[in-house]
C-alpha cells in the first residue's frame, strides 16, 4: 500500500489524487492512508480523462454507464490479469455481458490465463447456434445476460455440457442461485461481486447463507466500509485511473467473525 500510494503522490502523469489528497496529513513522509478522503463516481466522470490517468500507454478504453452518463475507464493488459474472476476449471467459455466491453475486457482475462473465449454475438439466436458449434463448456457473464441464454433452453447448445457459470455482476437476488441450480444442477456457480469501473470485489463463499450472499475480497482488494454502510474499495495494483478508498453505491454489512469456510476472516454480505 505505501509503495502505491508513494507512485501515485510522485506521478507526473495525473494529479487526480494530489487534488483529493492535499489536505491529507503525511505518515513517515508519506500520505497516510488511513486519513485519505474518499473518492466517488462522480469525481471520476467530472473529471477529464487524459487527466486521470497514471498509466498511458498500452491502454484498452471502455465506455461505462452511469445514470445514463457515458465516461471512460482505461485498463491494460497487466492489471487486468491480476484480476480475480475465480477458479479456472474450464477450456471453452462463452463470454456473455449486456455491454460489449465487458467482453472483451473478460476474454482479454481469459487470453492471459491461456484460454481461448468465445464472445457472444448481438443476436442471441447466432450465439446459441455457434456456442453448439464451438461445443462451450462454460459461461462467463452477468445477470441479465445468463439468465436469458439459459433460460430459453433452445437445444442449440447442450446445456449438460455446461461445468460452469461465473455470473460477474454488482447485483444478485437471493433466489438467483437457487434458479441457475435448477437450469443447471451439475453445474458449478461462481459468484463475483465486481463494478466495471474497479473489477472485482468480492467472491462468493462457497459456504455463503442464501439468504445472506456472504463475498471475500479478492487479495489485491481492500474492503472498508462507510458511516452510512457503503463498500469502499481500494485496489492495491496501479490502474490507469487507480482505485484508492472509492466510495461505491453497495451497500454491505462487513462480518465480525471468521468465516465458516475457514479460509478467510475478511468477509461480508451485501445490504438492501
């Protein structure tokens, strides 16, 4: 944490958090984290894009909605392969988001770990039929989009087939696992919490309450929370525009216990 806070206060590339930060007092010489001012979304749309960034070559540009504003967020390569979308156990994913970015930006994760992804088309009649052909094993996808390939069980593709769905999303109902179990009872579900403007924030446990999504913050991942209950999310990797204490709309409960899958203490459930 201090040697990116460090990089991003000694930029010559933006001062996007220098603004932010230049109140914040210094620790050992260095902006002390702990006392950092939130970031929100709208500091990020309202602010110019060139401006913002910490990196600027090799640059994958997306466009994300918010409210109906258009803003655009930057990845490259390196960082996007440090994300954590879950287990790998597969070899032929269909790749399936209501926003074409998102595709490309997971098939672009996929490609890193060696695994060629087929992405979906406009038409979901076309995806169905060259799914079949390409014989998918998997889906990667949001909530929307899942939903409406599996739920029209066509036959174009044979859906027994299916070992895996990793459903990327920042919204889940509760009764949304129960519903892909029964489209798919073999199947595996990977649940990742994750906003198009951060990446991912939490993975599902697998020991989690149905009737309480309990996620773990992926290891890169800072989670706090806000006096009104709101996930902050900081990213310990250097994103073109970085991720450090950003105020999201999420609205969680952090655990004050271990988790009962026994592999990490730093838990929490998502908030109506």
């Amino acid at each position: 944490m201090r040697q990116l806070i460090q990089t991003i206060s000694n930029s010559r590339e933006s001062n996007f958090y220098k603004n932010i930060w230049k109140n914040t007092p210094l620790k050992n010489g260095v902006i002390d984290f702990e006392n950092t001012s939130t970031i929100e979304i709208g500091d990020i749309i309202k602010y110019k894009f060139n401006k913002r960034l910490y990196v600027k070559n090799g640059l994958f540009v997306k466009i994300i909605y918010h409210n109906n504003i258009p803003f655009l967020i930057a990845r490259t390569k390196r960082d996007i392969s440090k994300d954590n979308y879950g287990e790998i156990n597969y070899e032929r994913p269909l790749v399936f988001f209501e926003s074409s970015h998102e595709s490309i930006e997971k098939a672009l994760w996929l490609y890193n770990k060696n695994i060629l992804p087929l992405m979906a088309e406009d038409n979901i009649d076309l995806t169905e039929i060259i799914a079949g052909r390409y014989e998918i094993d998997s889906i990667i996808g949001d909530v929307k989009s899942i939903t409406n390939i599996i739920s029209r069980k066509t036959g174009r593709f044979d859906i027994k087939k299916i070992k895996n769905v990793t459903i990327i999303d920042s919204f889940f109902d509760k009764n949304f696992i129960s519903i892909l179990k029964n489209y798919l009872p073999s199947g595996k579900i990977q649940i990742i919490l994750s906003l198009p403007e951060t990446g991912p924030l939490g993975l599902l446990c697998k020991k989690t309450d149905k009737e309480n999504l309990t996620f773990h913050p992926p290891k890169n991942t800072i989670i706090e929370t806000s006096k009104n209950g709101y996930l902050i999310a900081t990213r310990l990797i250097l994103l073109p525009t970085p991720i450090i204490k950003y105020e999201t709309e999420i609205k969680i409960r952090m655990a004050k216990k271990f988790c009962s899958c026994k592999k990490s203490n730093l838990n929490f459930s998502i908030q109506k």
